[in-house]
C-alpha cells in the first residue's frame, strides 16, 4: 500500500507564525508536489522482555547439575516431538532445532529405542536419519550447557548462537526439516517467525513444533490472582500469557504452511508445595518476562496465602500440588506444487453417514 503525504517547508511554517507579510513578488503558479512512500507495517505488540529472558536462561545455565536436574519437562517434550519422526519415511540432510534450549531435541533424536510401540521394542535412533542438525538459541550458556555429554558423539550437530530469535539469518529454501521444542511460547511476533521459518524449508518439507499454551499452570495463576487480591487490594501479572490453541491453526495457515496438524496435551507433574514448583521453574529459566512487570520478589505473605490457597483449590490427596503444563503439538508442511492437496469442499460422491450407519 502506497501513502501519499503533502509537505510544507519549515521556513513557510515560521513565516506563518510570526504573522508576517510576504514581500511583494511575481507569483508564478506551479504543480504541487507529493511525496509517495511505503506504509509501515503493522507493528508487534511486545509482550515479553527478550533481553530479561535472555539474562534468566543464561543465569539458570550456569547452575548446571540444578539445571539438568530439573530439564524431566523439556526432555519428554522433545521426546514427544521426535516421535513424530517415526512416520515419516524420510532421511534429512539438514535440519534447524529453533530455540535448542540445552538441545534437549538433539538428546531425544540419539536415544536408543525410541519407538513407543510395544511391538517394536528395538528400533534405530531417529538421529540415523539425520545428516546434520544446526541447534541454534539466543543464550551461548544454556546452548553449550551440555556439549560434554554422549548424546554428542552419537549425532552430527552444530550449535549456533542467534542475535535474536525473533530473527532466522537463513537463506530461503536451506532446511529439510525444522524443529523446536518449547521456545515459541517466549516469541513475541510469532506469525512473523513462522512465515520464517516457512521460509527457509524446503518445498514439501516440514515444520514440528511443540510450545507452551492455554492453561499452563492454571494453578499457579489463579491462586497467586486470589493472594494478590486478598493481601494486596489488586492484581500483579506473576505468570506470562500464552498463546490459545484455536489461535495457533490461523497462525500456521496465515504464514504459509499447507496440511496442518494441531493437536493439545497435558502434563501433569506432582509437586511437595507452590514453593518447589516456583524454584524448578527458576531453574529452567522458566519464570515471568512480562513487560511492565512488578519488579522484585513477590511478598513473604503473599506467597504463603498462594501457597494455602493452591492446596485447597487444587491439591492432591496425597499432599502434593498438580501442576499443569498444556503442551501444542503443531506440524506444517511448505507448500510444493507436487504435494498432495484436499479435494475441493462438496466433490465427495460417499456419505460418511451412510458408511457409519452400515
């Protein structure tokens, strides 16, 4: 889209100001003149912090036995995505971890066995399918973290450390496959690095993702909501918003991506109190990056009224507190003029109804 603006010099604004006369001249009339320029784009509602986001994987990265100790999330998550793989008869000869972490997708793609069905009980690493993985992320401690452990030798990986991951400095068409595993949830113009990374697949190539969404720790929120409000009169945003299921389908469908798969989980994990679950979700480098956040810790009281609140509202039998972690699943593929593409709406010559009813 083209805007169109008129300008008026600065001296002729000043003249008019001053409320002087023009000294007597020949007028001459002459064609105005119109500057075109291009419009900008939209802009991109900033939610998170990215350098507070930064500062906390690389702080967490550091402490490096807490910080394997309390990757059990990460790990079966990236289990989970890899598994994916499975059906899909396929070898690669690049493919992009996007937001890597500690390449938790780089552990889970060298495992033994890693087909669930209990009729295959011994199967291939996927990571023999795979020439090369380039595992990228904006935190060089959190991403090398790990670089002295076995997974290493058993896949040829590069690690790379971005500027930005709102940014992919790659060249269109260069990956065979992209993955990513529990980053996008920190992204804040997410449509933008999706259409990148449908930029840099390959045509009939895919994207596999897995992001935190929806009601991740619906707990958490609401009894720190209700403590905020009984001890404080008001409420503070002490976990980050994210990003609905209903929402993500649009998204991959607005940049670029053709037979989408969207699917939801819940991981459940049992914890001794509201306390343990705050310092392991520290320890992941998990914890609040909201702008215009309440700088500092959250009061003494209220995080004992949370902490009374949570067990009744919410706590187990046992003791423990649940907490949820709602996980979306997404695949994409790159659009390719060979793919195989849905009939048009109303050509089906069978009734389903008819099928079902026999």
């Amino acid at each position: 889209m083209m805007s169109t603006a008129h300008r008026t010099t600065p001296l002729c604004r000043h003249i008019h100001s001053l409320g002087l006369s023009r000294p007597a001249v020949a007028v001459t009339h002459c064609a105005r003149r119109s500057y075109a320029f291009q419009a900008a784009a939209p802009p991109v509602h900033q939610v998170f912090n990215r350098r507070t986001k930064w500062s906390q994987k690389e702080r967490a990265a550091r402490h490096v036995e807490d910080g394997r100790t309390v990757d059990y999330l990460k790990d079966e998550v990236a289990m989970r995505v890899c598994e994916r793989l499975l059906d899909i008869k396929r070898r690669y000869s690049r493919v992009l971890d996007f937001g890597a972490n500690s390449c938790n997708i780089a552990r889970a793609l060298a495992r033994e066995n890693p087909d669930p069905n209990p009729e295959t009980p011994v199967s291939d690493p996927i990571a023999n399918k795979i020439d090369h993985l380039l595992a990228v992320d904006s935190s060089e401690t959190m991403l090398y973290r790990d670089a002295d452990l076995g997974f290493n030798q058993q896949i040829n990986m590069t690690r790379e450390v971005l500027a930005s991951e709102e940014t992919l400095p790659y060249d269109s068409n260069t990956f065979d496959l992209v993955l990513s595993s529990l980053s996008m949830h920190w992204i804040n113009d997410l449509p933008g690095v999706l259409a990148q990374i449908n930029n840099v697949l390959k045509p009939d190539c895919a994207f596999i993702g897995a992001m935190l969404g929806g009601d991740t720790l619906y707990e958490l929120r609401t009894s720190l909501m209700l403590a905020d409000q009984e001890r404080r009169g008001g409420i503070s945003p002490h976990v980050s918003p994210l990003a609905d299921v209903r929402d993500v389908g649009g998204l991959l469908g607005k940049s670029g991506f053709k037979m989408l798969t969207v699917d939801v989980e819940d991981i459940v994990v049992g914890y001794p109190d509201s306390f343990a679950l705050m310092q392991d979700l520290q320890a992941m480098g998990e914890n609040n990056a909201v702008l215009g956040r309440e700088m500092g810790p959250i009061r003494r009281d209220v995080l004992l009224a949370a902490d009374a609140i949570y067990r009744e509202l919410h706590g187990n039998d046992d003791g423990t507190v649940p907490a949820t972690f709602r996980i979306i699943h997404m695949i994409g593929w790159k659009e390719s003029k060979d793919q195989a593409k849905p009939l048009p709406r109303g050509s089906g010559e069978i009734n389903l109804k008819d099928i079902l009813e026999n």
